[in-house]
C-alpha cells in the first residue's frame, strides 16, 4: 500500500480518493461521503468497487479503520467488501 500521507478528517476526504482493505488490497475508491453536517457526525462512505461491472457498497464509519490524505483503509479484509450493503448511487 501507498504512502497515504497525515490523518485527516471526513470533512475533507476528498471524492475519488483509493480504498485499501486491511490485508492492503486496493479495493475501490471513494464516490461519495456520508455524514449528517446539521449535527456534525461522520456515517460512512459510499464505495465504488474495482470489478466489473463496478458496484456501490456502503461502508459504515466504524467499518473504517483509517481516514488519511490520500485514501481510507477500512477495517474488513478484501474477501468481506463484496458482502457490504449496496447502496444506490
């Protein structure tokens, strides 16, 4: 895995930002950050996975072990990220 530089908070985890599972399996990017700002807490990502045909899966915040600069590092291994929800994009 990358270098994926200082922790970082969701406020600005940048769109399009590369997903990593725990075993360092880069598994998808990020399209989209789930919080509810009104009352300022975090509830996921929406990622969009690298197989074919992509799909959107829904990683709930404590799903994720780190949120850095350049990506997220969940806290679920490669094998699970196909068993996280879908989600609707």
């Amino acid at each position: 895995m990358e270098d994926l530089g200082a922790p970082v908070s969701y406020l600005t985890l940048a769109e399009g930002a590369p997903v990593y599972a725990s075993d360092g399996q880069k598994v998808g990017k990020v399209t989209r950050v789930m919080a509810d700002l009104g009352v300022d807490v975090f509830e996921g990502i929406v990622l969009e996975t690298g197989i074919l045909p992509p799909s959107h899966r829904f990683v709930d915040a404590e799903q994720i072990a780190e949120l850095r600069e350049r990506g997220v590092v969940l806290a679920v291994d490669s094998h699970l990220v196909e068993s996280l929800p879908k989600h609707r994009t």
